[in-house]
C-alpha cells in the first residue's frame, strides 16, 4: 500500500511537470501514509526528477525522520491536521492562475460563475491571501478555508488541492489552470459573462448534492 502511494506521488510529480505546472523545483507533493507518517517531496529537486529514495518522511507534528522535506510543508501538514479525510496535498505554480491574482488583486475567488462544469466539479475556487513562501503563515491563511474547500489559488504564489487520493489532488491543479486560462481568454473577448441566477442555484444545489470532491 505505501509503495504503490509514493509511486504515484512520483507519477503526481511527472504529470504536473509534462502540464506546465512546475518549472525546475517549485512546488511540492505529498501523501498521508497507512501508518500516519507524511511523505513529501525534497527540496531542491526538479519534480521531473525525484526518485524513491528522495522523499522526505515526517511526522504529523513536524518532526523531520528522513529526508529534506519541502519548506513550505507548514501548509500540508495544517491540512492534514486540520482535515482527517486529506490523504494527498498538492501545490504546483499553474501560471494563469497565478497570473489571475496579480492582475485582479481584489478578487476573493476565481470569478468561474458563468462555467457550469466548474460549478459541478469544484464548486467556488477561492483566493487565499498571501503568505511569504515558506513561513508558518502558509499554514494559519489556510485554516478558515477547511475543510469547505479543496481546490484553492494562493495570492501571487500558486495553485493549491488537497484530496482523498493523490489523483484528486493533482487532477484538481490541472483543472484550475485550464478555468483560469478560458476565463482570462474570455477577458480578451470582452468579459466573461455570469450564468442566470436561477441556474447557479440550480447548479450550486447539483453541486452539494454531489459531495465535495474535485472531479
């Protein structure tokens, strides 16, 4: 059970690799294991390139058993603290994501109300206000947002899902660039334009009725 876990936290790292969401080493992947321990990726390897023997392992408080874990692992383990279901946390830089934040700071979510496959599959994408990379406060930003959300853009830094398998997790990355950039497209045709209100309560409703997976 955990080999064929780190294996695909090692097939995450190639998949977001080959989709452009990770540039040389950013961003960082990790899984819980059956016996409580977190596998994580190192820090300082290009994610095309991590091997087994690179993973960091550590405990849920912190504690570092092997390996140089990510320094942003404040914000995985605030997850799996804070959500007992969370068994992979992914965090890439999907670049219209990010470039989203930049352009629109004042934005609190991606602005996704006229797609409703991104209603029915993710429900609302927020934006979590920024943190400086690698502080404890990657962590505490997250808090008010679980476990209501999984997939969420963090300000000016990246992409960020959580899961109950490590697919979820990834899969949830790769559709977050894809809304961001037909929303950004939409914006050079002259504005994305919002669904009826009638149909985003109808949608938001199919949505709950669904569960909160990212699909």
């Amino acid at each position: 059970m955990s080999d064929a876990l780190l294996q695909a936290l090692l097939d995450g790292c190639r998949r977001l690799h080959a989709g452009g969401l990770l540039a040389a080493s950013d961003g960082n992947l990790s899984v819980r294991l059956p016996n409580g321990l977190i596998a994580m990726t190192p820090s300082g390897v290009p994610k095309a390139k991590v091997r087994l023997e690179d993973l960091a392992h550590l405990t849920l408080e912190g504690e570092i058993l092997s390996g140089r874990p990510s320094s942003e692992r404040a914000m995985h383990l605030a997850i799996y603290r804070a959500v007992p279901e969370a068994k992979a946390v992914v965090h890439a830089h999907p670049p219209t994501a990010i470039a989203w934040t930049l352009a629109r700071p004042e934005l609190k979510e991606l602005p996704a109300d006229g797609l409703p496959e991104v209603i029915l599959a993710a429900g609302r994408i927020p934006i979590v206000p920024m943190a400086i990379p690698g502080t404890e406060a990657m962590g505490a930003n997250l808090l008010p947002f679980l476990p209501a959300h999984r997939l969420l853009i963090l300000a000016r830094h990246g992409g960020l899902c959580w899961g109950e398998h490590l697919d979820e997790a990834v899969g949830g990355l790769e559709r977050l660039e894809q809304v961001a950039d037909i929303l950004w497209k939409a914006e050079t045709l002259g504005g994305a334009k919002p669904l009826s209100a009638s149909d985003l309560a109808d949608l938001r409703a199919l949505r709950g009725r669904i569960g909160p997976k990212i699909l």
